[in-house]
C-alpha cells in the first residue's frame, strides 16, 4: 500500500494543476464505483439491531443501512408518507418504524425475485 501511495504521488507531482484535479476526479470516480459494485453484490441484507429507543428518523437511515442493495428512491415515496403519518398524525413511532421494516423487507424481496 505505500509503495501505491508513493508511486501515485510522485505521478502527481509531474502533473499539472489542471491533470491533478483529473487524476483526483478519476480517482474519486474509481472509488464509488468500487463502493456500488460492492454495494450490487450483497445478496443478504447487513444484520444491525435496532435500538429500544430509535426514532423514526433513525430507523430510515438503519434500514437504508441494512438494506443498501435497494433502490431507495423506489421506497422513498412509501416511507416518506409513514413518517408523514408520525410526524403530522402523531402515530407512534415503533408502529411507523415497524411497518418500515415491512416496507424495506417487501422490497427486499421483489428485488430477489427479479436478480
């Protein structure tokens, strides 16, 4: 691992301004498509608890955590109006974050039925 960060910094050193900021942008690149494809090969969802006290809010980022194979913004418009109904209808929030996990666990299985 040194050795790459040597070798890359001593390329970055012969560059200009301008090829730094594209090597930096290609290297940017390179790693969120690293992240994605990692992202597109989990199979099974990340196993995290979920905490006595989480709040609605929480439990989206957890779900979204424990279930990063999925398209959120295929969920979003779902989820969005159950927090709607905690937030503006004063629903509880283990119910709402219970029908969440529903929600995340519906698409969850559509996704495996379609790969």
């Amino acid at each position: 691992m040194a050795s790459t960060k040597n070798r890359l910094a001593e390329i970055a050193e012969q560059l200009s301004r301008d090829e730094q900021a594209a090597l930096l942008e290609y290297a940017e690149f390179m790693l969120t498509r690293s992240e994605h494809a990692k992202t597109l090969s989990m199979s099974e969802p990340v196993e995290i608890s979920r905490p006595e006290d989480e709040t609605v809010v929480a439990a989206m980022r957890r779900l979204s955590d424990t279930y990063p194979m999925l398209n959120k913004d295929k969920i979003l418009h779902e989820a969005a109006g159950l927090m709607s109904e905690h937030v503006m209808q004063g629903r509880e929030a283990n119910v709402v974050i219970d029908e969440l996990q529903l929600l995340f666990q519906r698409h969850f299985e559509t996704h495996n039925e379609k790969n």
